[in-house]
C-alpha cells in the first residue's frame, strides 16, 4: 500500500502553516507544499477543493479534507493521524 498524496496550501509568514508542515515532518510524510501568498491558479485550486476555506494552511490527505492546522492537530490527539497518512 502506497502513501497517499498530501497537499497543503500555504502563504508565507503563517505561524499555523509551520505548525502544520512540522507534524507532517515529524511524521515522516511528504507533501506537496503551494504557496498562495499572491493568488493565482493554485488558490484557486484550494477554493474548488475547499469553497468554505478562508484561511490557511489547507491540507488535503489523499481523498480527504482534513482542513487547517488545528484540524491536523485534533487527528493526532485522537490517534487518527497515522492511519490517514498510512492510506
């Protein structure tokens, strides 16, 4: 079984982004890193895969939203965060 593709969009500067990328790294996964700090194509990416989203990071696991920073952070307190990544 493959790991599957993690997406997360950022913006430059954002405190909660870091975060969110150094769990990601703690626990080993790779991801592909957008930055949106001015727009363009990939925000709009982000804004079809997620209309509700107005902040950032973003972060897609595979097939599933898992949405922001804290998010990802209540999926490792639950014990749920390995699983996801694991597929």
């Amino acid at each position: 079984m493959t790991a599957p593709t993690i997406d997360i969009y950022t913006k430059f500067a954002c405190p909660f982004c870091v975060r969110a990328k150094h769990l990601l790294e703690k626990k080993g996964a790779s991801f592909n890193e957008y930055d949106i700090t001015m727009g363009g194509a990939k925000r709009d990416e982000m804004l079809a895969r997620a209309p509700q989203a107005r902040t950032v990071p973003q972060i897609f696991i595979g097939d599933t939203y898992v949405g922001g920073s804290d998010d990802l952070a209540a999926l490792e307190a639950a014990g749920k965060l390995d699983a996801l990544l694991a597929g």
